[in-house]
C-alpha cells in the first residue's frame, strides 16, 4: 500500500526549554530534548510565521517587489509577504493585508499555493503561499516606512521568473518557490495565466 509523501510531525521529549535572547520580532531558545537514547541541544530562532503572495495579472505577469535587506546586504527581488503578527489574523488575511500594504492592490480571486519551512535547521518558521488573481489597484496608497520606504515593484512574465531562478539570478526562497511553484500549478491545469 502506498502512502502519501508527507513530513512527519513528531512530539519529543523537551527536558529544558530556555530563551537565550528576546528580540524585536523573534526570540532564540535553547532546547534540550531526549532523542534516540541520548539528549541533544539545538538553539533556534522561533518565528511567528509568515504569509506571502504570488500575484498573477491577467497577462501571466507575477509582480515582483525589491528592498534592502540587511542580513544578506542586498536588495533582493522578493514577492509581498509578511509576518503572522496580528492577532486572530489567518494566514491568507495576512496575504491580503500584504498585497494591500507593499503593493497597492487588492485581488477578488485567492488561492492557497504551498506552505513552506523555511529554514528547518534555524527556525520553526513557516510561509504560507498564497496565489492571487482578479487583481485591482487600491483607491488609497498605503504609507512605507523604513526598509519598505523604498520597494521598487516590477511586473515579470511568470516564464521569464521562471528563468531568473533556474539560472541563479534570483535566490529569495519565498520568491523561488511560489514563482515554480505557480508556474506548476499552471502547467497542470493547463492554463496560459
């Protein structure tokens, strides 16, 4: 009988849970878990979560955001997300809010894409993906501060997105996946955009 392929949660043993450092947006802890006969100890960031959007005109164009990033020291192309940092707040009102404050729009048609981890060694963050269409300019801007001050914002032909991530030009992991992974999901249903 074959199974699904899935990642397999599992629930350890944590014997020490303590918070190394208090940040801003997110924490570090140290955990001490019994695993496999033996203790071990990993330090993580814990992130609240994220929700980020691919969002498709009716041109098959996916519109691509750049801002400074500081730990990388680049202005890399990303697409609009945020973090699950409202509360009560799901994951795909979370998208919407992000469309709305980085880009400007607004979209009647939304769809879950992927959820992602980011960086399961690191952090206990995940992205959830979200693939937006029927798009539409907001009647009032919305005011950027600090590193979203100055995001220059780029329509791309999903197959030229495509290509920029195949061939290394593009390396944001949010951008990357959505970007593929719309243009898969487009393949099997057999749409043009």
């Amino acid at each position: 009988m074959d199974e699904a392929l899935r990642d397999e949660p599992v629930d350890p043993d944590v014997v020490a849970s303590d918070l190394v450092y208090r940040g801003a947006v997110w924490d570090v802890r140290s955990d001490t878990v019994r695993y496999n006969d033996g203790r071990i100890v990993r330090q993580y960031v814990v992130h609240p979560g994220a929700a980020a959007v691919i969002a498709l005109d009716d041109e098959g164009r996916v519109l691509l955001i750049q801002q400074y990033r500081h730990p990388i020291r680049h202005r890399d192309w990303e697409v609009p997300a945020g973090l699950l940092d409202v509360a009560g707040e799901s994951p795909e009102q979370a998208a919407r809010r992000e469309l709305a404050e980085e880009a400007d729009l607004e979209a009647t048609s939304w769809e879950p894409l992927v959820s992602m981890f980011t960086t399961p060694g690191g952090n206990d963050e995940i992205v959830h993906l979200f693939l937006a269409r029927g798009l539409s300019t907001r009647a009032e801007a919305h005011h950027r501060e600090e590193e979203e001050a100055d995001i220059r914002m780029r329509w791309v032909p999903l197959e030229d997105a495509v290509t920029a991530v195949l061939e290394g030009r593009l390396r944001n992991g949010i951008l990357m996946t959505g970007v593929l992974a719309t243009a898969e999901r487009l393949r099997r249903s057999g749409a043009e955009h």
